[in-house]
C-alpha cells in the first residue's frame, strides 16, 4: 500500500469556554487520503464535516484549538509546523476551492491577471511563461476560448465558468490535493452535472487527490473513491462509496440514504426522529441513540469504537444485525373536481420601461414570466420545477400579490380575482391565499416568540386576541408537532427544520385555500427535509388545501406532487400529471433536467445533454428553450412559439416536435440511465 | 441590561468609554457639592493664578477658579445635547425606518431633500437660525435635533432598507398587515441597537457642536460656566496662562472619546457591523 498523502490521527479539536470547558467539534477523528484517491465526506449541518477537512490541510477556524491528535500532509505534522511554513505548504501543495467561487474571486480583477497572480506566488516561471501558463490552465479547465475568457471579469462569467476559473486558479500551484467545500452547491443541477463530470476526469488526468466535501449523497456517489459519514463530530461509517451506499452498515448511515427523495419511488419518505446532539456537547454514550431505530440499553453505555466489517469501518456494535425496512408511504391523492385555483395566461415583467426607453422607442424585453396558465384544484398539489431564473417563484409572487401582473387573469375557486397587489386585496382574499418561504430562518422576526409570530394572523384575520388566541397558537403549534412550551421562544432557539415547521404553522394559522411553498425545504438537511414533506402531506389530508410546490429537485417535487408543471425562463414548457411528465414522451428540456438528476448510487451516471450556459432573458420570440435546445428542428424554433401538443389525461408539452419523435427519445434516454 | 453592560466592561476600551461617560454624568449631577468655589464667583485678588493647592487648575482673567467652572461646565452643554440627540433619534429614526419600509417614489423624493439639507453647511445654517431666533436652549435643541435627525434618518433608512427586504417584513407584507404594525412590529424591534448606537454617536457630534456655537458666542451666555464659553474668553492668554484653555479642552474631549468607545462597545455588544453606524 502506497503512503497515503495526508493522514489524520486520533484529532480531537473544538473550542474553549471561559470557564475552562472543553467542547470539542471534532472528537478523536482518524482519517486517511491516499495520493490521486478521492474521498467524499458527507454529513448534516453541524456534523463537522467542512472542520475535518479543512484540519486535514492544517487549518483552524478562529477560536479552535487542537486538543488531541495530528494531522499529517506529505510526511509534514501540519499542527506542529511553525505558521510560516505551514501556510507556505497550504499555498503550494494544497488547494481550496470553495463553495461560492463568484465571491472567491476577485471581482476587480481580470480572470488570467488573477491566475497569472496564482502562478507568481506558485512558480518561478516568467512573464511570458505565465501568460501561456494560464492559456493552458484555462484550456485544462475546459474554459471555451481561454484567451477571451482570460480578459474577462469574473462577473462577466456564468456560475459554472467562474466554478471552473477557481479550478484552474487552485491548479495554478501545482497542488497534490485539492479540497473542495460543497463546490457546486447552490448551481443549478445541469450545470452541477457538468462540473463533477469535469472534476471526475480532472482527478484522473491530473492524478490529484481531492477532498470533497457535501451534505448530497448524489453529488458524493458520482465523485468520491471513498466515502466518510460525519455525525457529531465523529466518524460513524467509513468505506469505499459502493460499499456504504450499496450496503449502508451505520442506522445513520441507512437512514440518511432512506430519506433522500428518489425519481424512482414517489412518495413520502421515513425520516429520523429527533435531532442530533448540540455542536460541543458533552457525549457520554453515542451520539445517534437519541434517533436510532435499533437502539439497546447498551447503547447509553458509552461511545462505541470504530470497528472494521469488510472494507468499511463502523461505529456501531449492532451493526450487522438486520435493519427495519424503510418503506416510503405512497400519497393518497386528495384531488377534489372543485378548482382552487386558476391562472390564465399570465405575464409578470418587473422592468418597466423608464422614460428615455420610451423616448428612444425602445422595444419591451420579454416578460419575465409570460403565457402562464394552469387550473389547481382544491386538494391537489402543483409542483413547479426549474432551474434558478425558471420564474417560478415568480409566479408564486403573483398569486401572492407581491409582483404585479402585466396581463390575464388569476382567480380563486368561486371566481374572486387575484389580479390587484396586496394592497388591492380585502383581507378574507388575502386570508385564502398563505406563503411559506425557502428560508425559515429569515422568514421568521428574530425580535418576536414564537408565540407572538403565530399570534399576528390570528389576530388580523380573526380578531383573536389574548388567551383565544394563545389556545389556537398552542393548537398550531401541536399540528406541526412542536410542544406548546415553545411558545416562549425566539426562533434563533430553534433547529432548522423546527423554524420551517413554524412557519408552516403561521401559514396555516390563516386557514388558507391554497398554500404556496417556496423551496420549502431547501434549506434543510435530508432527514429534517423528509419530515417536513410528510408534515405537508399531513395537513393537506387534514385540511383539503391546495398546495403550488416550487422546487428545483425534481425528485423532491415527484414525492409531493398530483400535477407538475416544467418552467424555463418563465414560460411553461410541460405540464400534466406527475407519473406523465416524469415519464417520456419528454419536453427536450424535461428531458436535460431529467438526465442530470444525480441519484445516491455508485453505478447512476447523469446524461448530459444541453451545455450548461445560462441565460440572463427570455428570448424575444419562439420557443424559449431554443438556445440550449439539443434537438432543435430549424428556425421555426426561434421565430414561432409552439403551440401546446395535448396528449391523453390532460399531459401538454409546448414543442415543435412531434409527440411520437419525443417519444422515441425520451425513451432512449430512460434506456440510457438505467 | 446588566449583562450588556458586563459585556461591555469586559473590554478595555468598552471599560474605559463606560468609565470616563459616567464620570462626566456624576460630574455634572454632583456639581455643587465638587466644585469648592462658587462658578461665578469673581474674585480681584485671585487673577491669573497658576494651578495650586486651593486652586487646583489656577484661575481665569476674572479670578474664578478654573476647577469649579469646568466642573459645572458641562451641565448646560450636556443637558442640551442629550434633549437634542433624543430628538434627533427619535424624528429621524422614525422617519428613516418609514421611509426605508415604504421605499418607492414616496422614499426617493424625500431622498432628494434629505440629501439637499446634507450638502448645506450646517454651522453656519445654525449660526443664521440663532441669529434669528436668538441664543437658547429653546433655539438650538430644536434646531441642533432637527439637523442631526437628517443623518440619523439617511444611516436608519439604508439599515431598514436590507431589513424590509428580509423574508419575514415580505411574509407580513403578503399576510396584508397595514404600515404601522409593520413598522413597529416586524422593523423596529430589530433596528432599535442601530438606533441606540446611532443616538449616542450623534450625541457626542453634537457636544462638539454646542461648544463650538458657545466659542463663537451663539451657546451658552456669560457668565454661565460653560467648557466652548471659557475657552473663547481665555483664548487670548494662551501662551501666559494656558490652564484656562487646556483643563476644559481636555474635559470636553474625554467625554466625547468616553462616548464614542461607549457608542462602538455596545454596537459590538450587540452584533452590529460598525459600518451601519458610523457617523456621516
């Protein structure tokens, strides 16, 4: 066996409180990397993963200090080594690429004079050297044209292209390892496919060892060699990825890939009860009893030791024994014949022509969202899918009042118009009509208790006040299955998926008719995300709402959904029953998002279809995917808007092709994947 | 409160604004039973006097004695640049956190006008307004609160302007909540530590402007013991009896820095990002 580049021995590190406690992030973590290997690291929030890696290059956020262990680069004691030379080595032979490269570079800086500065730090090459050096890093990264690309600033380059800028920047240094903290989280998923396809074969031409680092499983089965699983600051399970994701042996391990939405399989997934311990806790048993489905008395004896089965090594005694099945609950349709809510061919613009355009008779741009309409009925659930600029929460913003429409008609059930803004609407509208938002965290008034924050509907909707309102509140509360004790709190007491959960409880403290949920659960981590989904589920079983689901994880959006609707630049592209459009015949774009839909699976490779450019606005005419569109017919698709091709139970794909061609590919594809 | 507070004792220059602002507040309050002459007390045999063991910090051109006059100094200048920075924080907080919600063309008029009483010289403005309605606290609470409201409100307006994008103004905004409930419920809660830090920051600007009206003689009136008032009537002597001019400079200046380290210990305190509460 080769002598692997970096090795971590026994590290314990965290911080120290003021009264001289120790409250360790990472607790006793060994780990090694071997040269050009990859190794995945995956975990939740507060898990410790983005600490360990970054220990493994031998840095420290502020405020933490080692307190046991080493960490060992290329035969050098990374804790041991003076600070000089320490961060002369993180220069050279290691290299970050973080999560958002468009903030990481610089944005007053051309894309080569940036490079051409990584190479003076790095190399003793000369000017004229460099500047064929970055030529040929641009080129490695698989950059378009480099020579222009290296006149660019980063703002002038897409989210992917900047993604790649940082590579060829990190690679500038000749590094042996590269470390990569959630790179293409936060890219939309064509473009994320692209990039792992692209650092995939950069690992292998280079011979690089890389560092990956990620809370997507998808993401971590394409990439990784090697697979490490981080629970509260330990490791729990270990092994090459087929063998952990194939035969997870770790309850953590096995729930966390059970809670991860699948194309395959819709409905509603099992997720883990409870929540992990507190970053810097004190740990006398392990960690993950709390959750565990297979726990014993034994299990709060204390922290079980990392054992070998096979390849992998486990931090569980049990964990051979058989598992309890996770089973997925299939959603029973509430669809009702009665509408909720209905929208017709609506346009949002949110530029307006100001004076001089209109002086100079400048045409309009396109609208940001055109030609929208769709029926909800009362009951059902419409997912609308799209990459980010798809106008999707666009639309959501227009039902909700917040963007004003430009033409058509929203109108509720029985017929009441929701064209007005907020401010046009009477208060019994507006009460039918709720909002939940992406980000709990920012949705919720860090100033007000949850009490106070579920008490403001009730209070202007129905007049509830004092201990009327307390009551319904404390009612609220029990639906989203939280204590009536945290009434007295203030949100920033509360887990990520517990301040969803209120805001859950605010929306549906209005009684709505029809919910509209903005990413809803984004933001959360996959076992927290899976109960949030059930918990919508639930309330709509309950309470007949409507629901109109926006996300971009078209596998999150088939575990919700009746009907889905795809969007791309605002303007619908297929709509129809969920088992209809994740079935062929595809929308040529349907089909891209569908073929890079990475899934928790070693042997899953993506099918790459359009490239990955993003574009700023809709075309002025025609189809408005004809830019990307890999199966355009002519110049029918940028002159003529298609019309809507109906197909059987209400499935409509706006396209030039024919259904039958669409078909036929579709088909082929579904091939390809399996 | 308290642990504020201890927050911000627990650093040295969080300590020391804490330190030297209490001190001139006792100074102030306690004044007659410090000072062991009377402030105006006029005194022919004592002219000029280097600081001694009666006098500690000597004595003016009119044998007062220089201790007790900055010791009651401080009253009337503190007094009227309190009322006015509360003025101040209070209108143009009011108004930078409506107009930062409300935004849209109501904001960018009001803008407009705000930026036109910003580009004015303010000193002589006030020179003119005092001219007119002559020198008191009645004249310049008022108009030192009125000017100092205007950057209070551009610095509120631009903090309520990031707050009023946030999820949860939009989430009460979509519920159909009226202007007041959102001022008062969803933006002032969490804008009111700009507001205090913003308050005290100002507050110390305008100690600096009430002594200078006072040194050109708009201020405060002789023989009122007042720090700007005793340095314009010693100014002459500098060079010969320089206590007259150093002790109330020096006190002056200590509770202007006292306040300005009080100001950025609690916007630490508090999370605050210094650059949304600088002074303009």
């Amino acid at each position: 066996m080769t002598e692997p580049l970096i090795k971590i021995e026994d590290l314990s590190l965290g911080f120290t409180a003021k009264n001289g406690r120790q409250a360790p992030i990472l607790r006793g973590l060994s780990l090694e990397l071997a040269p050009g290997e990859t190794l995945g690291i995956v975990g939740e929030s507060g898990s410790g993963k983005s600490t360990v890696a970054l220990a493994m290059m031998g840095y420290l956020k502020s405020g933490l200090t080692v307190f046991r262990g080493r960490a060992i680069f290329d035969g050098n004691d990374m804790f041991a080594l003076p600070e000089k030379q320490r961060t002369r080595l993180r220069g050279s032979s290691i290299a970050l690429i973080p999560q958002n490269a468009g903030q990481a570079l610089t944005p007053t800086l051309k894309i080569g004079r940036q490079i051409d500065e990584a190479l003076q730090l790095h190399t003793a090459l000369s000017a004229g050297e460099r500047s064929i050096k970055v030529l040929e890093l641009l080129n490695r990264v698989r950059l378009p044209s480099p020579e222009d690309i290296a006149e660019r600033y980063p703002h002038e380059l897409s989210g992917g292209q900047q993604q790649r800028a940082a590579v060829a920047m990190a690679l500038a240094g000749n590094a042996k390892a590269l470390l990569l903290d959630e790179p293409t989280t936060g890219l939309d998923v064509t473009t994320q496919a692209h990039i792992l396809e692209f650092l995939r074969s950069l690992a292998k031409e280079l011979g690089v060892a890389m560092i990956y680092v990620s809370h997507d499983l998808g993401v971590i089965a394409r990439v990784a060699d090697r697979v490490a699983v981080m629970y509260a600051g330990m490791l729990v399970e270990e092994g090459p990825t087929r063998d952990v994701l194939r035969e997870p042996n770790h309850p953590y391990t096995r729930g966390l890939l059970a809670s991860i939405p699948r194309l395959g399989e819709p409905g509603i997934l099992p997720s883990m009860p409870g929540v992990p311990p507190a970053v810097g806790s004190d740990l006398t048993a392990c960690a993950f009893a709390d959750r565990c489905p297979q726990v014993r008395s034994l299990c709060k004896d204390g922290i079980p030791a990392l054992e070998r089965r096979g390849n992998c090594r486990v931090r569980c005694p049990y964990a051979g024994e058989h598992a309890p099945e996770h089973l997925s609950t299939r959603r029973v349709p509430q669809v009702q014949h009665a509408r909720a809510l209905e929208l017709q061919d609506v346009a949002v613009s949110y530029r307006r022509p100001g004076l001089l355009d209109r002086w100079l008779k400048k045409p309009e741009p396109a609208p940001t969202v055109d030609r929208a309409g769709f029926v909800l009925k009362k009951g059902e659930t419409l997912g609308l899918v799209g990459e980010s600029g798809s106008g999707k929460s666009t639309i959501l913003r227009a039902i909700a009042g917040l963007a004003g429409t430009r033409k058509g008609g929203i109108t509720l059930g029985d017929g009441e118009s929701l064209n007005a803004p907020v401010a046009g609407r009477d208060r019994e509208t507006l009460r039918r009509v709720q909002m939940i938002f992406q980000n709990a965290d920012a949705s919720l008034n860090p100033r007000q208790s949850i009490g106070e924050i579920l008490m403001a509907p009730l209070k202007l909707y129905f007049g509830l006040k004092g201990a009327e309102a307390q009551a319904r509140a404390e009612e609220l509360l029990e639906a989203v299955r939280l204590p009536a004790r945290y009434m007295s709190r203030f949100p920033r007491q509360l887990s990520g998926g517990e301040k969803q959960r209120v805001g859950v409880a605010r929306a549906f403290a209005a009684n709505p008719e029809v919910t509209l949920c903005d990413e809803v659960t984004s933001a959360l981590d996959v076992s927290v995300q899976a109960a949030a989904l059930a918990l919508l589920t639930r309330l709509q079983r309950e309470n007949g709402c409507s629901y109109i689901f926006v996300s971009h994880d078209l596998a999150v959006v088939r575990a919700v959904s009746d009907r889905v609707a795809v969007l791309y630049q605002g303007r619908i592209c297929e709509i129809g029953p969920a088992e209809q459009v994740y079935a062929p015949p595809y929308h040529p774009y349907t089909q891209t998002l569908m073929g890079a839909v990475l899934e928790p699976d070693p042997d899953a490779a993506p099918v790459l279809l359009a490239n990955d450019m993003s574009e700023m606005a809709p075309p002025a005419t025609g189809c408005p995917f004809q830019r990307r569109c890999t199966k355009r017919i002519g110049p029918v698709c940028d002159t003529r808007t298609p019309l809507p091709q109906v197909l059987d139970a209400g499935h409509v794909i706006h396209c030039h092709i024919p259904a039958q061609h669409l078909q036929e590919a579709g088909e082929r594809l579904e091939a390809e994947l399996a | 409160m308290l642990k504020l507070l201890a927050t911000i004792a627990s650093k040295p220059s969080g300590a020391l604004g804490l330190g030297l602002t209490l001190f001139h507040l006792a100074l102030a309050l306690l004044a007659p039973w410090i000072a062991p002459f009377d402030p105006t007390a006029q005194n022919a045999d004592t002219i000029l006097l280097a600081p001694n063991a009666s006098h500690l910090m000597g004595t003016d051109t009119l044998g007062r004695d220089v201790f007790s006059r900055v010791v009651y100094g401080g009253r009337l200048a503190i007094a009227v640049t309190f009322t006015a920075a509360v003025i101040a924080t209070l209108w143009g907080g009011f108004a930078g956190i409506f107009f930062g919600t409300v935004g849209g063309r109501v904001d960018e008029y009001a803008m407009r006008v705000v930026d036109a009483f910003l580009s004015m010289p303010w000193l002589l403005f006030l020179l003119l307004i005092i001219s007119i309605g002559g020198a008191g606290p009645l004249t310049i609470i008022p108009t030192l609160g009125f000017f100092y409201g205007v950057a209070v409100l551009r610095v509120v307006r631009g903090a309520a302007m990031q707050l009023a994008a946030r999820d949860f103004v939009t989430a009460a905004k979509a519920r159909g909540e009226a202007l007041w409930p959102i001022l008062s419920r969803e933006m002032f809660p969490n804008l009111s530590d700009i507001l205090l830090v913003e308050g005290a920051m100002r507050w110390s600007w305008m100690l600096l402007a009430f002594s200078s009206l006072s040194f050109l003689g708009f201020g405060a009136t002789p023989p009122t013991p007042d720090w700007g008032l005793m340095v314009a009537q010693e100014r002459g002597l500098l060079s010969t009896a320089p206590w007259g001019v150093f002790w109330p400079c020096l006190t002056l200046s200590s509770l202007i820095i006292g306040i300005n380290l009080l100001a950025d210990a609690v916007g630490k305190a508090l999370g605050l990002d210094r650059a949304t509460a600088v002074a303009v």
